[in-house]
C-alpha cells in the first residue's frame, strides 16, 4: 500500500512537493459544487506534468469516435465533458522571473483539502533562479451557496528583497481535453471583454453549440488593506487577462482576490450570459472573501449533518471514508435532473463524465439514505427523460416495438460506447435501471413515480428482454447468447447467469407494477396502454413464458450457480497462485490471454446475489462468494464494495474489513495506479454501501429499515445517519451494543437482528 498522504480525520494533507506524485494530488485535492468542478491545478504557472482540468456540469462535445473498422449499430461519436476555460489563473512575475515550482526551490510546501468545510489550501515557500524568496499562501473553493462560483485567496510575502512584483489573474480558454480522439479544440470564441479589475470570456462548443461564459473579478490588497492599482488589460483568441506592477516591501504581504464564475447556456439565453456573468461577480465580491468562506462552512456543516459516518479507533479508515462522502457531495447534488454522475465526476478526462450503470446500481443506494428522496427521483427522471433515445438505440441494433436498450455510456441519452463487447453485449446495464425503480420504490414507497414514469420504463426494457431471449430446442429453455456480464474479462459468452437472472426479474417486477399501476390509476393505466401501443395479455404471457423456462447455468457437484456456461472449461486457478509480476492483468496480459482465463474482474454472480440476496439461503451465498471470490482479480474499482458487503452478510469480517479498505482508500493510495486519472467518484458510493449495509448490515425488508451490525475489530465504534421516508435516525454500534437515536420525523418501527424494535420520535433505544 502506497501513503501519499498524512492521515487525519478531516483532512487530505500533503507535505512536501513530488513532482511524480502532482497528478495523483491534483486528483484527490479537485473541487466541485454539482455545477462546476477544478482538479487541484496551481494558480501559478506549472511547466511540470499536469492534467489541466476545469469542467461544466453537462456542457459535452461529441468527439468523432476513432476505431479501426465499423460495424452496424456503432455510435458515431463518445461524448465528453469538456475541459473549460481555466479560471483559477494567476502568473507570478517576480521582478521578471515567472513563479513555477517546476523550475524554483521549493521548501515548506503543505497542502490540504479541509473536507469538513470545504476548501483546499496551499503554503510553499520558492526560491528563484536569481535567489528571490517568497512565501505563499492559497485558499480556494468551489461555493455550495453560490454553485456559478469559485473563490482564491492568493498571498505572496517577499522574505528577502524589495521589487516589482507583477500579477497577472487571467481566464484561459484556449484549453484541450487531453483524451481527445483527433487532438481537436472543442471550443470557439463568442466574445471576450476586460476591465480594470477583471474580464470575461464566452466560448460557443463546436457542433452541440453550448455557450460558457467564464468571468473574473479582483482586487488586490497590501498589508490586508484594498490598494488602488493601474492596469493593463490583455487579450489574445479566448483569452484575457490583467496585469498588475506593483512595488513589493520585504516582510509585507500582498495579496489577491479572485472571484470567477462559470454561467453556461444551459440555464441561461446565450445572449444574456454576460450580463448575468457581472451581475454574479458583482454579487459575490460585494459579499467578499471571508463571508463566502463562512457560507461555504455553514453549506458543508448542513450536509455533514446528514451523511457523516464517525469512525471511532481508526482514523485512517475515519479518514478514508470522509473523503468517499466528500467527493460525492461535490460532484452530485440532485438540483437538476438533466445531469448525473460521471465515474470521474469532476477530477479528471477518463469516461468523458459520462454515465454509466454505475449510478443506478451504486450511487442510487447512497443518495437514498443521505439526502431528500428528490435528489434520487432526479436521477431516475434522467433516464426516463431519455428513454426515447434508449428505444432509438435498440431500433439499431434490431429490436422493435417500443423495446429500449439503455446505453452503456451516455450523456444525452445517445449510446456513445464504441468497443463492440461492451456497446452491443454489456446490456445488463438495462437490467439496472429496473432494479433502481425499485430500490428507489421500495425504499420511498413512492408508488406514485410507478405510475407516472416507472412503469413505462420498465415495460420498455422487458420488451427488450424478451426480444433478446432465443428458445433452445436442443435444451428446451430459453437461452441469451452473445452477452458480456459485469466481468468485462469475459466476452462474447453465453448464458450469463448474472443476466439471464436479471432479464427474468425485470420481467416479472414489470408484471407486478403493471398490476400496482392498474389498481392505483386506472385511466393513466389506460392512458399508457394507448400510448405505447401494450398488448398486456399477449406480451405478459411471454413475459411468464420466459420467467417459468429460463435457463440458469449450475453446477451440480460444487453447488454452485456458473457464471456462464462452459465456465468450467477454463484452468481454474486462484489468484493467490497467480504471480505478482502478471498484476494488473489488464496491463500485463493480451485479452486473449485474459479472455482464456478463469479470472474475474469484479462481482458478477455475486453481483446478482448481492441485488437479490433474499431470494437465496446464506449457504448458497456463501458457497458462490467461496467460489468466486478467490478467482477475482478486483481491477475494477466497483468491484472490493460488493465483496465486503456479501463478507459481512457471511459473518467473515477479516474479508470484509480488507474489502472495506481496499475501496474505501482505493484514490487515497492509488492502489490501482489510475488516481492520476481522476478519482473514482461512482465506486465511492460503494464505499458508503459497505459501511452501512455491510458493517451496519442495513436492508429495506417489506416497507420496513432492517439492521444486522457487527462491529470490526479495529473499531471502537462507529455510526451514521439514515434518513428512510421522512425519518431520520441515528445508529452507532459499538462494544457496548447497538443505539439508534431518532432526530426527525415520525415514530418508526424497525428491525434490529430480526427482532421489531418501536422507535418514538425523539427517543434513543439501547440494544446489546
């Protein structure tokens, strides 16, 4: 295990400055709102590596895909979010010298993410080519209350002379995405402007036409006074900047305030975007510094309230999982349901920021039990508002009457997936979005979204199914060939288990809302019906056709269920024979040798037993988790959540504490040597899942909360909070036992190890 950085409860802290290490930093130290987001970029010049990261939520390109052939059905773009213009700037002339650590000595440097109030904070000290000593000071962060705007506090000291000191606070446009296909700038001038004190620039992306402006305002202030300074305005294609020549003293601070905003089109007339761009800035710098740091505490305090989990014994662990929820917050915040939650949300290029099924199979349980259900109807509002697209995608690839395919990855509903295992074959993302009406359902009691937007989906998506389903007269059952399952390290097979378990569930769950639908709204029953053409005795009849005749791959002398068939065909080796030196196999092997293999990249039956554990005894469960897990290589980051969980169901808690820490500190400490790429936002969901729903062995059974816990043993204890239907509760165990303490709402009946406990509205029970 690498440790890039210092443990501390509430902190991210970095000493020292390693030029190897920056990106993996500028990672782990991005900021974001939900609106905007800013890997951990000096404001300074930096001519060492770097990924330059700015990003707009939903603002994308759709970047030409780039393959060696084409085959039908293919998209014809993968769309990303884009790098933005760069607001975070300042250039540092030090009597003509340009401040750039890759270039000074640098000493004292200290950085740290406060993730408690949200801001990131930097101290250096650097030394010239010419002998020239400065000590400075950065704060900045991404505003919660004003989520347009970010905010810098840039000091400089002169430690050893007196002299010109130039500032130069500037707005770059003139920025490319570094996974770009064709190495093209995504972007094109509207317009640009400056003043004495700040400046703007409006970009127009090419082809989707999306308009960003991107503005800054500043002052400047010495010894902490506001001083008046002369200025000189520059500009150059999507770019501005001002400059500042002042006289620095030895010993006396200078410092600057930057104020920026990014207003996007989206939300705004194109041709207003400049007039609320000033009236942002002239908002927030009216407010000032120090009044928006005190918001952006107060706007944190609010949300710590609700999702903190406190981890008393272990602060690394304490540590590690503050950041997951930390990350989370910035990057999603259910304001707008048009966005969703990329799986490098706003720290870094990789995925495009677009969304996967990781979002309805991980993030949905989080935003869940933290937040107003609001903020996870937004989610699954998404993918209704796209399900046009989802029926268009099928359409090419085959399939008719109203059956939709779901994409792989997508921002606009448009698949934008181009490997052809993974466009055309991974489709139990499909399967997903069923399970998150459900979840979101069974965990809200909303039944209103059924029949307002559920169940349409969820037709749409069996249709697809029971098109994809072929009838096998050699084994009489209905079989599904061709399919990838969640382990990507296995293509082109058959009989997925983890699949073909899915596509029966979604359509029986189809039949049992189609009846809920029926009793609660009788005419929107028919209204639907009419709508999309659904022939419910007919099409219902293969539905119970399929569920009663699906084949299910299983071994009968391991008792276990197969992950696809000829599953047992491979060299079963464990992963603790596999040396070292093959590790990552992803970097180590050609496919077709990772193909060949038994290995697993993540839970795939187990995914399926994780999704439906109540259909399954614990001894089946642990058989398969037995069986499976010791052949998982764990080299996708979605991948440790699902295993602690199941671990902790089985009791087995060294497993499931070793599974809690490889996903909770998976960007922390790099294990998979990709932070560099940005963090894994969708699987830190995972992390949260495996605290309270594996430590806390917390479930939704019938419409009421279910507890299991135990507590690890590194562990004095440890709680969070549950928010379930307009309660909000409380559960910290510990040696002493299990108390859940109720904050809000109505009285609220739960189980604790199967027994009901009743729990009256402010009261704390107490349970050994």
């Amino acid at each position: 295990m690498k440790q890039y950085f210092k443990v501390d409860e509430w902190k991210i802290i970095e000493e020292g400055f390693d030029p190897h290490h920056h990106k993996i930093a500028e990672s782990v130290f991005s900021l974001g709102n939900g609106r905007m987001g800013q890997r951990a970029n000096f404001e300074e010049a930096y001519s060492g590596e770097t990924l330059q990261g700015n990003y707009v939520a939903g603002v994308y390109y759709p970047d030409k895909t780039r393959v060696g052939w084409w085959k039908n059905g293919y998209p014809e773009y993968f769309a990303k979010v884009l790098n933005a213009a760069n607001w975070i700037g300042i250039d540092i002339l030090i009597e003509n010298e340009q401040l750039d650590l890759a270039k000074c000595e640098v000493s004292g440097f200290r950085r740290e993410l406060n993730m408690k109030e949200g801001y990131l904070k930097r101290n250096f000290r650097a030394k010239t080519e010419g002998g020239k000593l400065i000590e400075v000071e950065t704060i900045r962060f991404c505003s919660m209350v004003d989520d347009e705007a970010g905010t810098i506090q840039y000091t400089i000291i002169p430690l050893n002379f007196n002299g010109a000191l130039t500032i130069t606070p500037f707005i770059d446009g003139d920025v490319v995405n570094e996974d770009a296909n064709y190495n093209e700038k995504f972007w094109d001038e509207v317009k640009k402007g400056t003043g004495k004190d700040g400046g703007y620039v409006q970009l127009r992306t090419k082809k989707t036409g999306f308009e960003v402006a991107t503005g800054m305002k500043f002052t400047l202030l010495q010894e902490g006074k506001v001083i008046p300074v002369s200025s000189q305005p520059v500009e150059r294609e999507k770019y501005i900047a001002v400059k500042v020549v002042l006289e620095a003293a030895q010993g006396k601070p200078v410092t600057i305030i930057k104020y920026a905003a990014n207003l996007s089109s989206q939300n705004y007339k194109a041709e207003e975007l400049i007039e609320k761009l000033q009236e942002t800035l002239q908002r927030i710098s009216d407010k000032g510094f120090e009044t928006m740091l005190a918001e952006q505490a107060t706007a944190w305090a609010k949300k710590w309230e609700n999702n903190d989990i406190i981890i008393e014994g272990d602060v690394s662990a304490q540590q590690a999982i503050r950041f997951n929820i930390f990350q989370l917050n910035q990057t999603y915040t259910g304001e707008d349901d048009r966005l969703n939650i990329g799986p490098k949300g706003f720290t870094g290029e990789k995925y495009g920021g677009s969304t996967y099924w990781d979002t309805e199979a991980y993030c949905v349980p989080f935003y869940l039990s933290t937040a107003d259900q609001k903020v996870t109807r937004n989610l699954l509002l998404y993918r209704y508002k796209q399900l046009g697209k989802a029926i268009e995608n099928a359409k090419l690839l085959g399939f008719k009457d109203g059956a939709a395919l779901y994409p792989m990855v997508t921002i606009d509903g448009t698949e934008c997936h181009n490997e052809w295992e993974i466009t055309f074959e991974e489709i139990h993302r499909n399967g997903a979005i069923a399970y998150a009406i459900f979840n979101y359902v069974r965990y809200t009691d909303d039944e209103a979204y059924l029949v307002d937007y559920g169940l349409e989906v969820l037709i749409a998506i069996a249709r697809f199914w029971s098109q994809r389903v072929n009838w096998s007269g050699e084994r009489k059952k209905y079989v599904m060939l061709g399919v990838t399952g969640p382990n990507e390290y296995e293509n082109n097979i058959n009989n997925n288990w983890y699949t073909n378990t899915l596509a029966a569930w979604c359509m029986e769950y189809t039949m049992e809302v189609i009846e809920k639908v029926k009793l609660a709204d009788q005419a929107k029953y028919a209204a639907l019906v009419n709508k999309i053409q659904f022939n419910e005795e007919q099409e219902t009849a293969k539905y119970k056709d399929i569920i009663q005749n699906m084949h299910y791959p299983y071994d009968e002398q391991l008792q276990v269920f197969l992950q696809q068939d000829g599953y047992l065909d491979k060299e079963q080796v464990l992963v603790k024979d596999l040396p070292m030196a093959y590790r990552p196999l992803n970097q180590k092997w050609s496919w077709d040798r990772i193909l060949r293999s038994c290995f697993i990249k993540q839970a795939d039956v187990l995914q399926g037993l994780y999704f439906f554990e109540d259909r399954y005894d614990i001894e089946t469960i642990r058989r398969n988790f037995d069986f499976y897990e010791p052949r998982t290589v764990h080299e996708s980051s979605l991948s440790p959540c699902v295993h602690a969980i199941l671990a902790a169901k089985l009791g087995d808690e060294a497993r499931a504490y070793e599974f809690y820490l490889r996903t909770a500190r998976l960007d922390i400490d790099n294990y998979n040597n990709d932070t560099q790429d940005g963090c894994h936002i969708t699987s830190m969901a995972g992390t949260w899942m495996s605290v309270v729903q594996g430590f806390g062995g917390m479930r939704v059974r019938e419409g009421q909360l279910s507890f299991h816990p135990f507590l690890p043993g590194k562990w004095q204890s440890f709680s969070f909070n549950v928010s379930f239907r307009g309660t909000l509760l409380n559960v910290k165990i510990s040696k002493n036992g299990v108390n859940i303490e109720h904050l809000l709402g109505k009285d609220l009946t739960v189980l604790v190890y199967g027994k009901e406990q009743l729990i009256k509205s402010n009261a704390i029970i107490s349970l050994s």
